[in-house]
C-alpha cells in the first residue's frame, strides 16, 4: 500500500514528476528505540553519553566518538579530550599489532580471517585501517569495510577506515587517540593496517606493540621485498598467499627472508624476528602467527622491552603533538597570514634569500 508521502531524497517542493512513493510493507517491526536513534543524529551527543557508551561497547557511539576526536573543529577540540582524559584510565590492556606490506599482498583478506580466528578465540577486535587520502576531498579512497564483509559484520569486531590526511596531527594523532578509545571499548586485540610501504609504517612503528610485514613469492624481483629499512621494524614476516602452485616459491623466499635477518638489527630488544609462511586465503598459518604473537608479548614483558617500548611512544606522541600544535599556531598569527603571501612571492622571484624570508617571518610571528 503507497502512502502520499515522497522519499527522502526527492527535491524540496518537487511535482509529480517524482513519481515514487514510499510503500509501506506489512508486518512491519518497528524498532522503539529508532526514532530516539534518528533524534540522535540531528543534535550533538553529549560528553557523558559517549563516555558511557564507549564503555558499554556500543559500535555506534564508539564510531561517534572517533569521529570527534577527528574532528579538526576548535570547538570540538576540547570535548575530544575530555573524551579521552575520562577514558585512559581504561586503555592499555591490549595487544596493538602493525600490519603492512605491498600493495597486493593480501592484507584485508588475512585480516579480515584473522581477525575472525581470533574471535572464534575469545577476542574482541578492532582494526584501524589507513586509507590513502583523496587530494580533493580528504576523503578515504579505499574501503576496507567493503573488503572485509564478515569481519565487519561480526558483533565482536570493529573496522574504522580513516583518511591518511586532513587533521592537524595526521595519521599519528587521530589513530593513537582511536587506539584508546577502542581499548576503553573492551577491544583485546588492535589491528593496525597501513597503506603499503612507505613513510605511514614508520608511524605505525611508533604506536604498536607487534609490527607484521606481509610479503609475497612469485611478484617480481625478490630482493625489492628485502628492504633494510623495512625489515629493521618488522617483528615478523609473513609470506602469504603460500598456496597451490606457489608454495615452493613461497617456501624459497622464506629461506631468503630468514637469511637477510641474520645481517639486519633486529626490531625489538629480547625477541629475534622471523619469517612464516601463511595462506589467509585458506586460513593457513593463522594460529602460527598468533603464537608468535603470544611468544613476543611474553618475551618482551618478561624484559621489560614491552612497557619501555610503550613509555617511549608516549614521550614521543607527546613531542611531535606538541610540535605540530606550535606550527599550527604559527600560521595561525595575524603576522604570518599578511607577511608570507609577500615573502612566498620575493622568494620565487629570486628577490630573497630563502633563509631571510624564513627569518623574517618566524620573527614576525614570534612578536
């Protein structure tokens, strides 16, 4: 039966050109709550709200949550970090794994089965993906939700994709403060996926426990894969897609992999990195590397390498945050918004040295 009332989407004082109509379909169940839901939405949620809701693991209000402490609003600013001062106190108790690798390697699909062996497990998983940022809208161009359709669907779990750009702070700021809200949540086990190699794994380095390096046999030139910078933060190496046809050559780049790590500064003091084979495809290797996951944080917390590695992120999440913020208020001084057009424009000129253009205004903006 169709009612006289048009769909959303249908223009502000439209005719009957729009000839949809709304049907309304029998045996309808109507959810009590999803009017209150939908008021929700038109007004902004107040601090104690989200802070109960993130303890009590609602998705939605987790998702509500990050989203303001994304925010680069300066009135959003500070509820975001009262949000986060309240709930501090809950972090900490999980396990933060870094995942990377090169484009094609098969980082969703070991995720996404991953994630979901470890649930069967008992675990509660949050994955905080880095997706490339569109130059246009900042937006994320990737979507890693789409690509993990159970694991997304699971109530145990939590996918949150997040643009690599667009927030004062970047990747480090918004993803760190995700890491603690999702801890605050009950999450157990935070995953971490980065775009592929490049500058994002050298941040990720710096706010995880455990750094996977994903690989695969059979792509090219084996020893592109075998990148000294690379490895040197890699706590352990997965060759993946070792199945079928490609398991021998899986099983020769291995060999490789194990070889170079005897000549290359291993990432973490008390633990000796390694390298696996793994199938996420077939759910192959998946318990293997969980144990080698298991074997590192009793190693490491045994050491002391665990929690002197956690202390150094904070100083060093505390510096570069503070950095960033000064540069911030730099441009932000009436000085420096009238004076850089001019010294931008003596400078590409060649009217002006570079370094007394810079000079002129870090004093301009120091008055």
């Amino acid at each position: 039966m169709s009612d006289k009332r048009k769909p959303e989407w249908a223009p502000l004082n439209s005719g009957s050109e729009f000839a949809s109509r709304i049907v309304s379909g029998e045996n309808t169940i109507v959810n009590p709550m999803s009017n209150r839901d939908n008021k929700k939405t038109a007004r902004q949620y107040e601090l104690s709200e989200l802070v109960e809701g993130v303890r009590d693991s609602n998705r939605t209000l987790l998702s509500k949550a990050i989203t303001l402490i994304e925010s680069n609003s300066e009135k959003h600013f500070q509820m975001g970090q009262e949000l986060l001062n309240q709930l501090l106190p809950l972090s900490g108790a999980s396990i933060r794994i870094g995942i990377t690798g090169v484009p094609g390697a098969g980082k969703s699909t070991f995720i996404e089965n991953f994630g979901l062996s470890l649930i069967e497990k008992g675990h509660k998983v949050a994955v905080l993906a880095i997706d490339p940022s569109s130059c246009i809208s900042k937006g994320s161009i990737l979507g890693d939700k789409t690509r993990m359709e159970k694991l997304s669907c699971h109530p145990a779990s939590f996918i949150r994709p997040s643009p690599s750009a667009g927030v004062l702070g970047g990747v480090a700021r918004k993803t760190r403060e995700s890491i603690i809200l999702c801890e605050a949540a009950g999450y157990d086990t935070i995953l971490i996926e980065t775009v592929g190699v490049g500058q994002s794994e050298t941040t990720v380095r710096s706010m995880v426990d455990f750094f996977l390096l994903m690989q695969i046999a059979g792509a090219g030139d084996e020893l592109q894969g075998i990148k000294k910078g690379i490895i040197e933060l890699a706590d352990l190496i997965v060759i993946n897609k070792s199945d079928g046809d490609n398991i021998q050559r899986a099983e020769l780049a291995k060999q490789e992999f194990s070889n170079a790590l005897h000549y290359i500064r291993h990432a973490t003091d008390s633990w000796q990195t390694k390298a696996v084979l793994c199938s996420a495809l077939f759910n192959d290797g998946l318990d293997v590397i969980w144990d080698v996951v298991q074997d590192f944080k009793l190693a490491t917390i045994n050491s002391g390498a665990f929690k002197k590695r956690r202390t150094e992120q904070s100083i060093q999440w505390f510096e570069s945050l503070l950095a960033e913020s000064v540069l911030h208020s730099f441009y932000q001084s009436k000085a420096v918004i009238q004076l850089l057009p001019e010294l931008k424009e003596k400078v590409s000129q060649g009217s002006l040295p570079v370094a007394l253009a810079v000079s002129t205004l870090i004093s301009a903006g120091s008055r």
